[in-house]
C-alpha cells in the first residue's frame, strides 16, 4: 500500500469486514485509505469483536507461494515483478 501496489476494496455488511481482514489491518497500520464495497452476509458470517482477535506471527506461506504471489500482485497493479520482490524483500537484505 505504501508503495503503491492496488489492493482490492473490502468488503463490509452492517459495519462488519465480510472480506478483507488483513487488507483493513494493514491499511491501518501504514494509514492508508482502503476502499469499502457493500457485500452480503452469508450463514457462516459471525461477529468477532478485535479485541478478541489473536494475531498469528508465524509465516505460513511458503517460497514457492510467495513469488506466485509476486507475480499477480505485479501483475495487478501493472508494475515489473522485481519492483515487487524488493518491495516484499528488500528491507530483509
């Protein structure tokens, strides 16, 4: 976000997130304005107040994931996939 790469909108019912939890936490964290779409609630959709949400540090994805990741978040937002990767890996190097 901070650098410019697209994300999807979330999608809200009711003042709740049916579909982009980790987009809306990120956007908060680097203060950056995402997009709403109004969307439908669905029988499995179940109110979880953020306080009582448990954040998961581990990294689950693993390498092959991730550059296939790379490539449709380049892909999206119309940018060369290396700009990608040092966005995503440049700060560890």
């Amino acid at each position: 976000m901070t650098y410019g790469i697209k994300f999807d909108d979330i999608k809200t019912c009711d003042n709740l997130i049916i579909d982009g939890h980790h987009r809306y936490l990120s956007s908060l964290i680097v203060n950056f304005d995402i997009g709403r779409v109004l969307s439908q609630k669905t029988s499995g959709t179940k109110l979880v107040e953020w306080r009582m949400v448990e954040l998961d540090e581990n990294d689950w994805d693993t390498p092959s994931r991730i550059s296939y990741l790379n490539e449709q978040d380049a892909n999206y937002s119309g940018v060369d996939v290396e700009i990608v990767k040092q966005i995503t890996f440049g700060l560890e190097k």
